[in-house]
C-alpha cells in the first residue's frame, strides 16, 4: 500500500498521519481502530516505511526500494518489532522482552518502532508492563497498537494512545469498487463482505483456497438442508481438511453465516443487498420455509460458535455441535 491508496481508503486516518509525519510530530504511540480488513496492519507497515525510508519523497511516501523499505517488507528490520498473540493472548514475557529490546540503543538510528497487533488480547499483567513502557518517555520510539476492539482495553492505556479509527466502506461501495477492477459481480458481494481492502479482496478473488471455500461452505448447507443424516460425513470429508487453522475456520464460519444472512435479507425484502447473488433463486425457496425466529437461533448459533474459536476449544468438536444446532436438532444450550 502507499499514500495514494491509504488516503483513498480510509481518508480521515491517512490525513491525520500523514500531516503528523510531514511536520515531524509523530505520537509516542497510537491506537489504530476498526473492523477487520480496514487495513490496519498495511497502514502501519507504510508509517513505519515512512519513518525509515532514506529517500522518501516529499519526507511522507517511502521510495519501495531502499535497505530501510525492503527490510521492513520482510519483517527484518532489527529497529522494528512486531508482537501477536502466542496463541490466544500476548503475554507479559512477550511484552518483558520487547522493552529489553528496546532498552538498547537502536542498532542503526535511535529511532525505533513496535507494532503490537490485536492489541486487547494482551493479558493483564502484559498490559500493565506495557502501562510501564508507554509512561517512559522516549522521544524516538513510536508505538502503533492495532485492534478491531478497543473497548477490551486497559482505559490507562486508551489514553495514553492517540486513537486513529478505520472506518469500514459501505459493502455496496467496496462491491462496486471490485466489479470496477474486474473482478466478477457474482463474488464481488461476498469480497466486499469479508475485507475492506482493495488489494486483500483482489488477493482473494484469485486465490484457490478461498474459492474452495465458497464451494464447501454452500455444500455443506445444502447437506444440511436435504440430506441431514449425511452432514458429518460432509464435515469428515471436506469441511474438517479445509479450515484447518483458526484463521481458516473463522473465514469458514463467516461464509456461512452470510447465507443465513441472505435468507433473512431476502425475507426483509433486501434482494438488492445479497453475499451470493448467484444462489438467489435457491434461497427465495428457502426463505419461504423457514420462520425468522429460527433463522435468527441459526445466525446466533454460528456467532457462539465464532466465539468459542476463541476459548482453545476442538475445532471438530465445534463444528459438531453446531451443524446439530444447524439442522435443527435437541441440543440447545
Ligand atoms: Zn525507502
């Protein structure tokens, strides 16, 4: 991402930044906000080219090619440190370690930068040493603390940050943007739907994995509609392989539920606003079958289920239990 695109995305946050780093008044630390795919994560990596870039121009847009702008592209800038989540939460020895990293002199300019992504998933006493590193005053060390979900946080650290929020495009916006760059209108919806990103959804819209995914996800619907008795043989057989990891089952949730989603558009008289307009006509069938309430038991069904995923449970075992919930058996807990 550069300037031109940021400032095209998400206007206000790209202004506020950019005039901070064109006038050398940088925050000790910011708090970038918003939903998933709002591009957080690239907006950070393009202040920090910014900030270390040896020919910028104009001081703001990084040239791309210079050592400073390669190593940050890899993720080996030895001044530059990003902290995840280890698992489910960052932890204090996480935390513990970047301040001994940064208690050094930066290895090539005293200027140094931390990211810390997912920021509320920091555990207490994480945040609280964070709390500690945040007080100290470093004129050259600038934090960029990324999270789809502020309100989980330490208010010590809120207000320690100056918060710069992500706003997320309306879908029917982004959709157009994507048929505009080419990609197809029957999945532009559903690329509009999971990220705000021009350049996430176009990486999306080629991308095998994600296009498997599509399949499996109505499948398995389908299983569940006609075929009950068949549906953990279908879990078995394809879901399980495909969303293996976290991050994979997350997307894989999320398509599912956009065809509840659409169900209950189509009953609301939204047709216009569908994920999938390709399955319009098999879905109108459907939602002449089902009563609201059910199809809402079913959406908060999948939500829970997407919660879960954040509480280390079996991701078979979740599946399980929802597809039984799905299809409308006994167990409702
Ligand atoms: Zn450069």
């Amino acid at each position: 991402m550069n300037w031109q695109d940021f400032e095209q995305e998400q206007p206000y946050a790209a202004k506020i930044l950019k005039s901070g780093i064109e006038k050398s008044r940088v925050a000790h630390a910011y708090l970038f906000e918003g939903d998933r795919g709002t591009g957080k994560r690239a907006a950070s990596m393009l202040v920090a080219q910014s900030l270390f870039c040896e020919n910028s121009i104009d001081e703001v847009e990084p040239c791309g090619h210079c050592i400073n702008c390669k190593r940050i592209e890899n993720g080996n800038h030895p001044d530059i440190h990003l902290v995840e989540p280890d698992g489910l939460s960052i932890k204090i020895e996480q935390i513990r370690s970047l301040r001994k990293e940064f208690s050094k002199s930066g290895l090539e300019s005293n200027k140094k930068l931390y990211i810390i992504v997912d920021a509320e998933k920091m555990t207490i006493s994480a945040a609280n040493s964070l709390l500690k590193f945040l007080e100290e005053p470093n004129m050259e060390t600038t934090a960029i603390l990324l999270t789809e979900q502020p309100q989980r946080m330490l208010p010590t650290i809120l207000s320690r940050c100056q918060a710069i929020s992500f706003k997320s495009l309306p879908t029917n916006i982004m959709t157009k943007k994507l048929i505009e760059a080419g990609v197809h209108s029957v999945k532009a919806p559903l690329l509009a739907t999971i990220t705000n990103q021009l350049q996430e959804a176009l990486e999306l819209n080629d991308d095998d994995w994600f296009a498997q995914a599509r399949k499996i996800v109505l499948k398995l619907y389908e299983v569940l509609k006609q075929n009950p008795l068949y549906v953990m043989t279908a879990l078995h057989e394809e879901w399980n392989g495909h969303f293996k990891e976290k991050q994979q089952l997350e997307i894989g949730l999320d398509l599912l539920l956009f065809i509840y989603k659409d169900i209950l558009y189509i009953q609301l008289g939204k047709e216009t606003e569908l994920i999938y307009p390709d399955q319009h006509e098999k879905f109108k069938v459907d939602a002449l079958q089902i009563s609201s309430g059910r199809l809402s038991k079913q959406m908060t069904a999948i939500l829970e289920a997407k919660r879960k995923l954040n509480v280390n449970i079996n991701p078979q075992l979740l599946m399980e239990q929802l597809v039984l919930k799905l299809q409308g058996g006994h167990i409702f807990v």
